[in-house]
C-alpha cells in the first residue's frame, strides 16, 4: 500500500510526448560529439581511454560539423537531458512515498549503469590484450564508477558519462530533500534553493582545492563543479509547475531567468572557471530550444522513429563512447574499412546492444519501479499521463 501523501493531488498533467523525444535526440547529439568530434579533436586521449593506438590519417569532412569553438554538441545535449529530468522527476513525488521514490530512482540508474559499465570494462579489457598496453584502471577506479561517483572522488569516468548521472543522483537527493516544495509548487522556495547552491558553488570555486591532492578536497571540488548543474535542472522544475498549472507564463519567465543569472553565477566563479564561457553558451542555447517546443508541446505528438530512440537512450547514452571509440578503431585500424563505414557499423551495433538492455534489463526496473509506487499497472495499461512522460535516464518519470 503507497503511503499517505498529505499533498494535492496534482492537476491533470498535459502532452510530454515532446520531452520523451528529445531525450532521444539529446542523447544523438551527445554521440555525434564524441564519435565525430572528440575522436578526432583529441587522439591521443581517445587512444589512452581504450587502450589502443593513436588514429592517424585525415580528418573527414564530418567532423568540421561538430567543431565549432562556442555550439558544441555534447554539452548542448546534456543540457537538455538535465533540462528534461527537471521536468519530469517531480512527477514521480506525486505517485511514490519518500522512501519508493529513492528505491525507484536507484533501481531506475544501478543495475543497468553496472551491466553496462562491465560490458564496457569487458571490451576495454580484450582492446589491452589485443593492442598489448597495461590496463590501468585498479579497483578503486573501477568500484567509483560502478557506484556513480567517479567524478565526484577524483577518479577517471571510464565511460564518458559517469559524471552527469553523479549529477542526476544529487538531484534525486535535491528533490527528496525539499518533496513538500515542489509538490506544492512552491516557486519562491526552489528560487531560494537555487541561490542556495549557486552561493555554495562560488564559496567552493574559491577555496585552493585544486592544488589539493588529498581525497577530501578532490571531493569537494568535484562537488562544486556538480553544483551549477543542480540549479540549471531546477530550471525544469519550473517548466514542471507551469505545466501543472502551478505557476502562471510570468513565473515561469521571471523565475528562469533568475536561475539562468544563478546558473552564470556559479559557473563562471566556481571550480573550473575558464570553461565558464561556452558551458553557459551552450546550456543556454539547449535552454532557448527546450521552451520552444515546450511552448508548442501540445502539437507535439508520437512518433515510431523518435519514440523507439528514446526507448533506448539510457543504454545507448551508457554504452556508446566506450564501445563506439573501440568499435571504430577495429574497423578502421584492423579491417581497414573507411571512417563513415567504420562509423556506421558501430553505431548500428551499439543500437542493436542497447537494445538488448532496453528489454532486458531496462524495462524490467521499470516495471518494479512503478510496483513500488503502489501504483502499478500492467503493461499495455498504462494512464495517457504515465504515456507522455515515460522515460529513462535524466529525463526519466518512471
């Protein structure tokens, strides 16, 4: 039985389907930045990631459309992702206890991050063997990344994108924390969270941290870094409130650009100051595109093609770095095939796997996600509600 929730129920949620679908996108664009773009920009560090020669020969013609010194499209990704799950995680406060809520979130990001995050160690594994370099990644790196907090001790992400769900995980703690605000609508309160995190970001981008090595202060500098993050998602919490009817066209337009300046704020005096610049360019940018087709969600409907993308983005947003850098130096490097052939194969291999996930693992959590709520309803049977925000990773309702 759910336990009593002494809240509102909240008003009749209209059309996500456009949040669904652009997850999807966000996560293309994240892959297109790290398969086109990093491979090429950065070799070297590519070469050492997967344990494997540096690529020569020249660069194709493609990669001139990711490299652009202030639109890049990783960060323009993420930015959405976090915009996304701002949106729609509040939705879950209104279907679970405290306590499901956190059981729902850990099944919704573990088990597959852990499956997938071995599937990874295992290629990374065999690409030392067969290119014949140490692999360096000891338990210490191996068990931070396994528990999501690889950025936040100072360990190397083995998989590109350990560090945005570090992220997603505090703002899960973020949302339990102040539950009763944001069930209420409460948009003075979350404001005043914002300037709360962004003044802790600042205060920790000015301690000398970084020139620190102990674990302590490898700790706090990653969480200063994580923190101008927490604000931009409570941006979507915002969208969140206007969409229930919370908060009127003015409050959502007068409280966003607020965290828009908190978000500047602590990005531009926290930990890693010099990037401050095309970090808030781009978030800004993924910002502008997000209200656009939220103001126009209502003629926003389904789609097979987007709608079976979104289906797999967690997994394919887990597994593509890793897997596609090593994919493609196979074919490239051993087969001898070129880079758009190189490029295709692999990232139709690592749809087919990502599929695989979605079904086997992903779709069973959750399942038991929605069990936990109380609330469950068996496949083919879910509300036109649970429909429009069905999701995964940041981004994920269910």
């Amino acid at each position: 039985m759910a336990a009593y929730n002494p809240e509102p129920a909240p008003r009749p949620a209209r059309r996500l389907a456009f949040a669904n679908q652009l997850r999807g996108l966000a996560a293309i664009m994240v892959a297109c930045s790290h398969l086109v773009g990093v491979y090429w920009a950065v070799p070297q560090f590519v070469a050492a990631a997967t344990f494997s020669p540096v690529q020569t020969g020249p660069v194709p013609a493609a990669y001139g459309w990711v490299d652009d010194r202030w639109f890049q499209l990783g960060p323009f990704g993420v930015g959405l992702f976090f915009l996304i799950s701002g949106l729609v995680i509040p939705y879950s406060l209104t279907r679970h206890s405290r306590l499901t809520f956190l059981a729902a979130r850990i099944l919704r990001i573990y088990p597959l991050v852990i499956l997938a995050l071995l599937i990874e160690l295992g290629v990374l594994y065999a690409a030392a063997i067969y290119w014949q370099r140490p692999f360096i990644y000891g338990a210490g790196t191996i068990a931070a990344n396994l528990l999501v907090v690889a950025n936040l001790v100072g360990a190397p992400v083995i998989d590109f994108v350990n560090w945005t769900l570090t992220i997603e995980l505090e703002f899960y703690l973020l949302v339990l924390l102040f539950a009763g605000v944001i069930r209420r609508g409460n948009v003075v309160a979350v404001v005043g969270v914002a300037i709360g995190l962004a003044m802790l970001a600042v205060l920790i981008g000015r301690q000398p941290a970084a020139h620190n090595p102990s674990l302590e202060a490898r700790m706090l500098a990653g969480f200063g870094f994580e923190l101008r993050y927490l604000v931009f998602m409570l941006i979507g919490v915002l969208f969140n409130f206007h969409n229930n009817g919370q908060i009127g066209t003015r409050g959502l337009l007068a409280g966003g650009a607020g965290m828009v300046l908190l978000f500047g704020a602590a990005t531009a005096w926290g930990v890693a100051q010099p990037e401050y610049r095309v970090v808030a360019c781009n978030y800004c940018a993924a910002l502008a595109v997000f209200g656009g087709l939220y103001a126009a969600r209502h003629r926003i409907g389904g789609n097979r093609g987007l709608d079976f993308v979104a289906s797999i983005s967690f997994p394919f947003y887990l597994i593509h770095a890793v897997l596609g850098f090593t994919m493609i130096k196979i074919f490239m490097m051993v087969l001898h095939f070129d880079y758009y052939v190189a490029l295709s194969g692999s990232v139709l291999i690592i749809i087919f796997i990502s599929y695989l996930l979605h079904r086997t693992v992903e779709d069973k959590t959750i399942e038991l996600g929605h069990r936990l709520s109380g609330h469950y309803r068996p496949p083919g049977a879910a509300s036109d509600h649970e429909r429009d925000v069905r999701g995964g990773h940041v981004g994920s309702e269910t």
